[in-house]
C-alpha cells in the first residue's frame, strides 16, 4: 500500500486495496464465510496459487483479511474478513446491484 497522504481521494485509496482481477472475488468468497487456501482456490476457478497467495497477502497487510494458523497436525490455516474487511464487502454490494442491473447474464448472488 502507498504511503500516507498519497492519495487523491477515498475512492483512490479503497480500489488500491481492492485492485486486481481477484481481490473482489476473494472478498466476495470471504463474506460468505471463512475459507482455507485451498477452498478458496477451488471456489475461484481460474486463479492462479501464486496470486491467490500474493492477493491474500496483501488484504492481510492492508487489514482486510485475517489469517489464522491452528496448531494441528497437520497445520491447518483458516482465511477470514476483518471488521475492515466486512465493511469493505458492505460498500462493495452496491456495485454488485449495479453490476446486476446493468450488465447481461450477471447471476443474482452477493457483490
């Protein structure tokens, strides 16, 4: 993330978190409820386990999602939204009205 005072505007700052083909989906997956790696993985057909592991990343550093490591054996690590983050995925419903509304074959779901 940019450093403080970097930005031009709010909405400036919130698609720098929210950047990238996968970050949405990934917020959109974690609203639903908490996810390991590799469910995640398989629920966003298409991304890669490099991305999805650099996105993850990421909204982690930006305090969007949380991750939590178990201590099982085997390890287990469980991906989840921060009040942060359900506040992000609550700003976000209105562009998935929005999406629906206006775009052909959008599916009626969340975001």
């Amino acid at each position: 993330m940019r450093r403080p005072g970097a930005y031009h505007c709010g909405l400036d700052a919130a698609v720098e978190v929210i950047g990238g083909k996968w970050k949405v989906l990934i917020l959109w997956a974690l609203g639903e409820r908490p996810h390991r790696f590799g469910e995640l993985r398989r629920e966003l057909a298409g991304v890669t386990e490099k991305v999805l592991a650099s996105h993850l990343r990421e909204l982690e550093d930006d305090g969007i999602v949380h991750r939590e490591v178990f201590d099982e054996v085997p390890p287990r690590v469980e991906y989840s939204l921060t009040g942060s983050g359900e506040a992000l995925v609550r700003a976000l419903e209105p562009l998935g009205e929005w999406g629906r509304a206006h775009v052909p074959g959008v599916p009626v779901e969340r975001i």
